[in-house]
C-alpha cells in the first residue's frame, strides 16, 4: 500500500466519507467534513496511524493531502 | 497498547459489543480515531437496535472534538447518543426555557467545567493563596457550582454528570506538595468531597464524575495534551477523551439499560483455578501464590460488587459436597455460603439453571449477568437465554480480577440501604419458605402461615428522603408494576412537591427481618373528587403475603380522608406484568375490557387492619 492509499484510508475513516473522496490533490476546502474540528481529527489521526509526534505549528500547514505527503515524506514515512 | 493491523482486522470480526469491549479492556488497547470510527461502523452493522439516548453539554472548553469518542464508547455499550453542545461558556443562558440545551431535553446531561472558570482566584497559582482565605474562595466556587447547577437541575429532567477538570500540571510546590501545610492536592480533594456531599444531599439526580479517577487510571501524561490545549482548547489525548466518553456512556447506560440484578457465577476456573472434583480441595488454585492470588482477587472484586448492590448466585456443575467444602473448610475461599443469595451446583444444563435460578428470586433473566469460562457453556447460555449478558472469564489468570470492571451496566449512579442488605433479605425468604414447608407439612393453612410472621407495615407518604429508593422502584420493578412507568428521583421529587399527587410507599418487617421499602403508589388528583392510579408497584420480594391489598386499602382510606370519591386505575400490559392482570378487577374496580377501571370509593367497603394478617402502621394512620 502506497503511503498516499494509506492516509486516504486514514483519512475516510477519520471524516467518515468514502475513500474515493480523498483525492490527491484533496485540501480542507474541497471536503465539507474536513472541517476546522476534522483537522484536528485528522491531525490525531496522522499521529496515531504514522507514529508521529507533531508540532502544534505543523497543524495549519498541513491543510491539503499534498502538504500532509510532503511533510510525511520529511518524517521518512514509508 | 496500539492495535496492530492484523490485530485490527481480528477486531473487525467480533459478533457483539461486549465482546470488544471486554477484549479492549483486557489487553489494555486503545484504539486510534480512524480505527474507532470503523469498529463503531462495525457494531453499527451488528447491532440493530441500539437505545437512543440524548445528551446535552455544557462545557467551557471545546467537547465537540469528544464527540468520537462518546459515539464509539456508547456503541460499545450499545447506545446511541443524540448529542447536542450547548454555546461554549458557563453561563445560566443555558438554563434558560427555550434555550437549545432545555429544547434537546437531554437524558444525560454531561457539564464540562474547569476551576479556573468557576472562581477568578485559581487563575493564578494556588500555592500563593493563604490558608485563611481559603475558605472564602471555597464557598463563593461551591456556591457557583451550585447555582449553575441548580439552574440546570430546575430546567432539565436527565442525569447530571457535573465534572471540573484536574490541573493539567503537577501541583505548584512540586514533590513536596504531599508534604505542604498549603498541600493543593489536599485542598483539591476537600473540595471535591464538599462538593459530592452537596450534590448527594441537596440535589437528586446529579453525579460528580471525578476526572483524578481517569487520570489516576491512565495516567496524567497520557490523558493531557498540551498541544491540543494550546492550540483548540481540547485537553484530552485519544486515550483520555475515550476515558471520559467511558465514564459518561457507562453512566447512561446503568440509568438506561435494564438494569443487571444478579450475578451468576460458575466455580472451576472462575472462582479458582482448577477443578475441585479433580484436583481436591488442596489442589485447586486459590491462595497467595500465582495463579492462585488472581483468583482471591476475583472473588474479592466479586464480594464489592455484591456490596454495590448486585446478588451473587453460583451455577456450576460439581458435586455439591465438593463445591461445599471449598465454601466452608478453604482457607483462601473469601466468598462464603452466606454470600451467595440463591445456588444450583448440579449436573443440569446451565441456561435451565439460570432459569429456575431466575424463577426462584423472582428477578427476569434480562437481570442476569452469567460468568463462566468454557466456550461451550457461554455459546449455550448465548444461544439459548438471549436476555441473558455473558462475559467470558479470560484464559489468562491475570487478567481475570478485572474481567467484569468494562460492564457498563454494573456501574450504579446511587447507594439504597436495600442494596445493602439484598442478599440478606433472600436468605430471610429462604427462611420464610421453610417455616411455611413446615407448617404446610402439620397441616395449617396459608393463612396461619401469614398470622405466623407477625408482618408489619409502615406506610409513608411524600417522603423525600426515600427518594433514590422509590425512583429505584420504578426503574427496577417489572413484574408488579401497573403502569410500568419509569421515574428518575427528579421526576419524583416533582410530584412529591405538587400538592395533587400523592406518592405512597411501604415497607414490610417480620419475624425474619425487615423488607426495606418494597412498594409505592402514585396518585395524581385531577379535580377535587377525581383522581388518577398513576402508578401501583411492588417488589417481587413480597409477593403472597397479601401487603399489596394491605397496601392499597390504607391507600384508599388515606383518599377517602382527603375527600377523593373516586379512583381511576390503568392496566398497561407489558412482556413481563401479567402478574397483576387481575388486580384491579379483584381489588373491586370496575373494568373495561382494555384492563383499566375505576372505582368509586364512597361506594366500596374499605377493609379495616383487621382483615390482614398484617399490623399496618405510619403517619397517614394517626
């Protein structure tokens, strides 16, 4: 499983929609669910899923699935 | 612990709630966000009807990033919840009429507060306060308590559960704290038993849930995250908002789900290790070796369980002599025979021992918990006493101590002096059915039975100070039970404070001992002559002893005192009320053919104390 199916999965499940609405080029504007309480969700979710510990800086960045592969790429994620 | 893929989808194939749950709960796995919400779909597809219940929060930090976690703990427990975020901040705009909380009608009412939002001087270090104005400071934050709650208790009809949130840091002076004159933690701790002391005494149905349980349980790093603080106002990890959703589900579901009366315990590999027919009783394990000291532990958890209230009865097959030297010669065995209120140690099949068990205490096996730890003995009770809950011992002996701690509906929200003394009260009936045995043998009747027990009535009315007890009733009380209708202690305190319903109870004492409160009655007057049997209820554990005509002729006199001329009763059948089918039409009403009938006291021959073989006493009768 590629790393982006993964946080698609992670991500669907997370904002309980369909695993064909996360696309990748998704961001918070495109989604109705990835709201500002859905980011925080999904920030739970990328630690806990990633093994990550993330800076509270880190959480406005990541506000598109390209951004969040990015900087999943950076932490070496695989 | 995380749960692994493989782990996981192991997970996605259990066939119950309870079944996760208790497996979560003993291997300590915490599930992330997304895994949370795919088992909650899970047991969505599982299970069909889930019991709705609504909850309201008042909170002055961000809940609705709890709202997963609530929703994944309810399913667990098979609920639903319909939850609704007052606006953010503690003000009594939330107890307004009309306001959107009041509107949701919440049953379970969940208040999200923190210290500093209660008294300005916590806002600061609370080292730096002096010991004598601490007392200031206590009552004006008590008072704020109070009247917030006050305000909300008025309005709203559910369960509170009131919770202040533990300070995220250690305490100010540090490790000397515990030391300190000034000690916070101390402090804290005073306050918080004020606090639960007020809320026992001065309000029913509010609950403080203390969160230093949760963190003490997990630990305050693990429940805090401080990024989540700084950054949305949200103070919980995963691990600890799934604690707390716990710790509110678990609440509703105990006020909610029928309630579990008893629990029914197998004995080889449950009580002890081993199996006493073959290993004897010194070979069983039970003591203070491993795995022996798991087992004392079980049965230490299982004796506070009974003293919280639940009944304790043995279904095992064994030889009952072997059984029996355990109970009464082992010297680890900490359940006694006294402990247990009823027993079937037998060859018979274990669902027709739960049920003869069940017709014996007169309780529904939808009351019944049933612990055992053969795969086989579990499938059957599962497969053939549907209304039964079955957990499953753990393989692991240590594991087992905690095996029922995850069963929700084993949490309680109140203490009655009758639960207490429940199980005395069964053996007190054991001893009743055999001094009839052996009247019945010389060839007296039923009646010399009854003159026998010297019974006693005590008859109340508009009695607060019962309250939890009657509220208990009605929730608990299917089989003698008119109306089946169910009251929290705020419904009662209600109709106790309006001056045309009359609530009624009883109790019953004998030779053997005394019933507790066993009955009550409800009667709302519509106009002056009129009035209504709202509700008419009795404890199976008085059955035959004639205290429910007793009962209601005091009742009916008590009326014809008051100047009511007539009684209009209903008869709502349910699954389980059949019992009191006829009641009405024996006790002199006239009925229609839905079960419903009236009666018009002016016209009736009220029967006197003497037509019962019991005294009737109390202040009505004065």
């Amino acid at each position: 499983m590629s790393v982006f199916e993964k946080l698609q999965s992670i991500m669907a499940a997370t904002l309980e929609v369909p695993t064909n609405a996360i696309s990748e080029s998704s961001a918070m504007d495109s989604i109705e669910e990835w709201d500002s309480l859905g980011h925080v969700h999904i920030m739970v979710a990328l630690e806990q899923a990633f093994d990550l510990y993330m800076d509270v800086d880190d959480f406005a960045k990541l506000d598109s699935v390209p951004a969040i592969l990015q900087y999943l790429e950076s932490e070496s994620v695989s | 612990m995380k749960i692994s893929d493989a782990q996981f989808d192991k997970l996605l194939t259990v066939q119950s709630a309870q079944e996760l749950k208790s497996f979560l709960a003993q291997r300590r796995m915490v599930p992330s966000l997304p895994q949370a919400n795919t088992l909650r779909q899970h047991l969505g597809n599982l299970q069909n009807s889930l019991k709705k219940i609504r909850l309201g929060i008042v909170h002055t930090y961000t809940s609705e990033l709890l709202d997963p976690w609530l929703l994944f703990s309810a399913a667990l427990n098979q609920l639903d919840l319909d939850i609704y975020h007052a606006p953010y901040g503690v003000t009594l705009q939330a107890a307004e009429a009309n306001s959107g909380l009041v509107n949701h009608s919440p049953e379970v009412t969940l208040l999200l507060l923190t210290k500093e939002d209660l008294h300005p001087a916590f806002q600061k270090p609370p080292a730096g306060i002096k010991l004598a104005d601490r007392q200031e400071i206590d009552n004006q934050f008590q008072r704020t308590v109070q009247g917030l709650v006050a305000a909300l208790r008025d309005k709203l009809t559910g369960q509170l559960i009131v919770t202040i949130l533990p300070s995220p840091a250690s305490p100010g002076l540090g490790m000397y704290d515990d030391m300190a004159e000034n000690s916070e933690t101390l402090w804290w701790s005073q306050t918080k038993a004020c606090l639960a002391n007020r809320f026992r005494t001065e309000f029913s149905g509010v609950g403080l849930l203390d969160l230093d349980q949760l963190v003490m349980q997990i630990g305050r790093d693990s429940f805090f995250d401080s990024r989540l603080w700084y950054s949305s106002t949200f103070p919980f990890t995963s691990q600890g908002a799934l604690a707390v959703s716990n710790a509110v589900t678990s609440t509703a579901a105990s006020l909610h789900l029928t309630k579990a009366k008893v629990i029914a315990l197998d004995a080889d590999n449950t009580l002890w290790g081993g199996v006493i027919g073959e290993d004897g009783i010194n070979g069983i394990a039970l003591g203070k070796e491993y795995p022996g000291r798991a087992f004392v532990d079980f049965q230490k958890r299982l004796l506070s369980l009974q003293q919280r209230g639940f009944l304790l009865v043995l279904c095992s097959k064994n030889n009952p002599d072997d059984l029996n030297e355990v109970l009464v010669d082992h010297p680890h065995q900490v359940l006694k025979t006294e402990h247990f209120a009823a027993q079937r140690v037998n060859w018979l099949s274990k669902p027709d021992n739960l049920a003869s068990l069940a017709e014996e205490l007169n309780l529904g096996l939808d009351s019944f918990i049933f612990v055992d730890d053969s795969d086989h003995e579990c499938s059957a009770v599962r497969h053939s006493l549907k209304e039964v809950l079955v957990v499953q011992v753990p393989s692991r002996p240590a594991e087992i101590p905690g095996c029922l701690d995850a069963v929700a509906r084993l949490e309680i929200t109140a203490l009655t002096t009758e639960d207490l003394e429940k199980t005395a009260m069964y053996s007190q009936e054991r001893q009743r059915k055999s001094q009839l045995e052996a009247l019945t043998e010389t060839g007296s009747s039923i009646d010399d039975y009854l003159l026998s027990l010297n019974m006693k009535m005590t008859v109340g009315l508009n009695d607060l100070s019962h309250l939890s007890r009657l509220s208990q009733l009605t929730q608990k009380t299917n089989q003698f039970n008119l109306t089946t209708r169910r009251y929290s202690e705020q419904d009662l305190a209600e109709k106790i404070g309006d001056e045309n319903t009359f609530v009624y109870h009883f109790s019953l004492g004998d030779n053997f001992g005394d019933s507790g409160i066993v009955g009550l009655a409800i009667i709302e007057r519509d106009s002056g002559e009129k009035a209504q049997l709202d509700t008419f209820l009795m404890s199976c554990r008085v059955i035959g002893r004639q205290a429910e005509q007793a009962f209601l002729h005091t009742i009916l006199r008590d009326l014809r005192v008051k100047g009511v001329e007539a009684l209009s009763a209903e008869y709502i059948p349910t699954r389980k009320n059949v019992l009191v089918q006829s009641f009405l039409p024996d006790n002199g009403f006239n009925v229609t053919v839905d079960g419903s009938g009236d009666l018009s006291l002016a016209g009736t021959a009220i029967h006197t104390d003497n037509d019962f073989p019991i005294i009737i006493e109390g202040p009505l009768l004065q």
